[in-house]
C-alpha cells in the first residue's frame, strides 16, 4: 500500500464552502414571455428549448405569473 497524503481540510472546511453555495450559482435564469405575446410562437420556442414553465411579463418587465405549455392553446396570452 502506498502512503496516501492526509488531507488537511476538516469537515468545518467543507461546510463553509457549502454555506458559500447560493442559489446563484446553481440556478439558471427564468426565461419568460411578454403578456400578450403570440401564444404559438411562444409554444415552439418552449418546444425548442424544452421547457415546460415560463414567466410571463408585464409591460414594465415585472414578472407577475406563469404559464406551462400544455396550456397554450389560445392565440395570445394574456392576463387574467
């Protein structure tokens, strides 16, 4: 068997690097759509992408609800 080097690192050491992890880091970024946005192009585009969600915005880009895209059956979106 060969000598193996210890680790100087204890586990207070990896816990602090664990409490450094933020949702930052392992998030990726909400992709959405415009309220009142062509619902079919929004559709292909979450075919595309393969996405099931997407945030919808308001004029002032404010993210105020959701859509899944088995709901995009209509010709627009819209706010209800």
């Amino acid at each position: 068997m060969t000598n193996m080097k210890q680790l100087k690192s204890t586990a207070d050491d990896l816990q602090a690097q664990i409490n450094e992890i933020t949702i930052r880091h392992i998030a990726e970024r909400l992709q959405c759509c415009w309220d009142g946005e062509d619902a079919l192009a929004v559709q292909q585009r979450m075919e595309q992408l393969d996405f099931d969600v997407y945030g919808v915005q308001d004029d002032s880009g404010a993210i105020y609800g959701y859509v899944e895209r088995v709901d995009l059956d209509c010709r627009y979106l819209r706010s209800t």
